[in-house]
C-alpha cells in the first residue's frame, strides 16, 4: 500500500506556494498542513538557504518566498515526480 506522506520537496513547495503573499507563521502551519513541532526546521532551512525571508511587522515575524524560491518553485513544480 503506498503511502501518502509528502516529502520534504512537497513539503518545501507547499510552504513556499503560502508565503508568496506573505505569511505568519500560524497561517503557514495551517495552509500547509503541518504542526508547530515540524514548522520551526523547514522556515530555518528555508530562511538559511534564503528561498524565504523573514521580517518583522509590527509584533509579528511574517515570512515571504524570496524570487529564488520563486524559481525554485518553478522549477519543482515543472519536474515530474516519480511513482511511488
């Protein structure tokens, strides 16, 4: 039976897809389906590998997909994915 988990390039891409507007982190963990204990290591790699930058607004840490993670996400989203 095959199973249904992303991963972590469909994890990646589907963060990426959240934050071209701009996003919080709770919105992201919402629209992303993920949980707040697996969050906190992908926006990290993210931001590091600058495919996202995080600023500040007001009290909150907002994040955006920078134009290589636009790139990126072009690219990811033209490659075909293996069958599982």
């Amino acid at each position: 039976m095959k199973s249904k988990r992303r991963d972590d390039f469909d994890t990646i891409r589907d963060i990426l897809q959240v934050c071209v507007n701009s996003s919080t982190k709770t919105h992201i963990v919402s629209a992303a389906n993920l949980n707040n204990k697996r969050i906190g290591k992908y926006l990290e790699f993210l931001v590091f590998m600058k495919l996202l930058v995080k600023k500040s607004e007001g009290k909150k840490a907002v994040y955006h997909t920078t134009p290589y993670g636009e790139d990126f996400l072009k690219i990811h989203l033209r490659v075909p994915r293996a069958q599982r």
